[in-house]
C-alpha cells in the first residue's frame, strides 16, 4: 500500500512536532527521561495491582488494623474504588500505591463534614510535643469552633521501643496516622504526599490546614478565614515566598538536576498553609513518589502552579516568630520552641476571643435596654 503524498506530509510533521517537544521538555524538566525510568521500573508493580483489581470487586482504603476500632457502632465512611479494569485510570492506581504505604491507620471516621481539617506533619519520637498540642490548641475546649478535627502523620524508625510507644500512643488517642516512610528531613514530602492522599479518601472536610508539630494553630481565626473566602475557588493560602533562591549548597541544597532553574515557583511556607477540598484533588495526581522534590513545601508550590493552584499571602500566617509573639490575626505561628511558648499562645488567643465574645454581648445587651 503506497501513501500519499498528504499522508506523508502528515507524518513528517507529525514527527517534526514530536521530536520539538521532546527536545524541549528534555530541555526544561526531563519529563521524558521520567515517564521512561517510570515505565520500566513500575510495569510489574501495574501488573500486580491489575491482577488484584481483576480478582476482587472493590478496594477499601479502610484501616490496616481494624483491632483498633474498638467501637463497632462507630459510623465509617470508606470510599472504595468499584469494578475496576485494566482501562482504569492510572491517577486511581498510582494512589492505591500511595495508600498502600499507610503501615497504621488509628484514626476513627466519621460521615461528619469537617469545616476544616487540621493535619500535623510530626516526628515518631516527638511524643512530647504531640502531647502539649492536644492539651493546648488542639483540645476543642480550648476554642468557640468545634467544626473541626486534628491527625497526625508520622514516620518510622529504627527504634522498636520507640516504635511500640507510638502504637500505644495511636490506640489511645485514635489521631495518628504511620506511614511507611523513614523519618528524615529529606522525606517530609513524601509524608505530605501519604497524607494528603490519605485524608482525601477518609475524611469529609471542606478545608485543611496543614501544619508542623512546632506549629501553633488558632483554630478560632482559621475558621473565620476560612468562612471569609469563596470555596469554589481553587488556591492555597499562606505565607508565601516569592523568586526564593535555589541553595546548591547546605542542609537544603537542590542539584541541578533536582531543580534546573536558580528560583523556585511561588510557594506557601510549609509550616502553615491552607487548601480547599476540591484543591487537595486536583494536586494529588501531579504528586510522584519517586521524583518528589526534598523540600515539601517547595514541592508542593510547583505542583500546585503545574496544577493551575495559585498560592495567595494571607495576612494571619507568622512562620518566623521565633521570639514567640501574639497577634490578635493569628492563624498559625512558627515555630514554636517550647511548651510555655505554645501555652502562651493558645491561653492569648483564647482570652481575645472570649473578651470580643463578651464586648459583642455587652453591645447587644446595652442597646436592647436602650431601645426598652
């Protein structure tokens, strides 16, 4: 069969555009290098996970442990993936993956909606700090709100004993979430990856606010901006950092071929930052495991802007304070030193709003006896 000579203009332009773009993705961002290496290294991973999918008929992504769900009148709400094939979505299974790296899962669910959803980025063996927030900022006496929830997400280490401490710790408070990633500076980003993927399918939220242990939250001011804002807009909001420079040398140092360009994206300190629902899933099928950037949230600044996610500077985000400050805008501080630092903050923020409350009442009650 003999093609034209239309067809065969086609093709080579076809080829033309092709060999162009390859060119210049190599050029820029070495996408093809990656979906090559990606292909090869993970074609028998797919092979197994279609081979489960074909052998049963729908994937929890419940808890690992279902010992820890002492409460069987609990409500759950698990999301399950139906009558998947091999034309399924490759977003889908990439996050099946990602779930699976979830060695413990202790958190309780609800069919609550959150307003927001609280999510703290903690170190296995900061036992202590976890403790201080659940007493200070994270107990829900502490704040008027009660439409939200707080989870931790943890790593592993090479500590048995430390290990069965936080197991314990997880079957009591019923708040933390282990994921099979070795705690290192280096590997917080694939923690917020496991996470944000995590409370996606487990948790009904309008809003997160993802933070550090060494992070102080006021839950009261969140909510308010929160309810300020319009939710069928997509953006995360935080402190942003603008044309950062990229460190190739030092704790925070980034290759070239890490990171080509001498200036990071736009990007929300990752101390602190907020994001709508509909946000968290638009940004989940750009994360990548394997070639996630070491700095989180530098990370999750390029993806966000990959994604069409502008970060906004939101007044309220203080992520140097290192001398531990009060402002009545607060939303989250950072960082926090030490417990009488995050007891100062919760107990200031706590009078502030109590006094506005009581203020408010005292307007009200003074004009209706005014009027009477």
């Amino acid at each position: 069969m003999r093609l034209s000579f239309a067809q065969i203009l086609l093709a080579m332009g076809l080829l033309i555009i092709t060999t162009t773009f390859t060119t210049l993705v190599i050029k820029n961002n070495e996408y093809v290098d990656f979906a090559i290496l990606e292909i090869k290294k993970t074609a028998n991973e797919w092979k197994v996970v279609l081979n489960k999918f074909r052998n049963q008929n729908q994937i929890k992504t419940s808890s690992r442990n279902k010992g820890l769900m002492k409460n069987k009148n609990e409500k759950m709400k698990i999301k399950t993936f139906e009558n998947l094939t091999l034309n399924t979505d490759i977003d889908i299974l990439r996050q099946f993956l990602t779930l699976n790296l979830i060695k413990l899962d202790s958190i309780l669910k609800y069919r609550t909606t959150y307003k927001l959803l609280v999510m703290v980025m903690s170190q296995s063996r900061n036992i202590e700090r976890r403790k201080w927030i659940r007493k200070l900022w994270g107990n829900k006496s502490v704040w008027k709100s009660k439409k939200w929830r707080l989870v931790f997400v943890t790593g592993q280490e090479q500590d048995d004993k430390l290990m069965k401490k936080l197991t314990k710790e997880a079957e009591r408070y019923k708040d933390i979430l282990i994921v099979d990633v070795v705690e290192n500076i280096y590997h917080s980003t694939n923690k917020t990856i496991i996470g944000l993927t995590w409370v996606l399918h487990n948790i009904n939220f309008e809003y997160i606010l993802k933070a550090h242990d060494d992070t102080f939250v006021n839950i009261d001011n969140a909510i308010h901006f929160v309810e300020s804002i319009n939710k069928s807009f997509d953006a995360y909001y935080g402190d942003v950092h603008a044309d950062s420079l990229v460190h190739r040398t030092g704790v925070y140092a980034v290759t070239k071929r890490e990171h080509l360009l001498d200036k990071y994206d736009p990007y929300c300190s990752g101390s602190g930052f907020i994001m709508t629902n509909n946000s968290v899933s638009v940004i989940i099928p750009y994360f990548d495991l394997k070639r996630a950037l070491k700095i989180d949230d530098v990370y999750i600044g390029e993806i966000a802007l990959r994604a069409g996610i502008p970060a906004i500077h939101t007044q309220g985000f203080y992520m140097s304070n290192i001398e531990c400050e009060h402002e009545d805008d607060i939303i989250a501080s950072h960082p926090v030193k030490d417990f009488e630092c995050l007891k100062f903050l919760t107990n200031k923020s706590s009078q502030i709003n109590n006094i506005t409350e009581y203020i408010i009442i005292y307007i009200i009650l003074t004009f209706i006896k005014y009027i009477l």
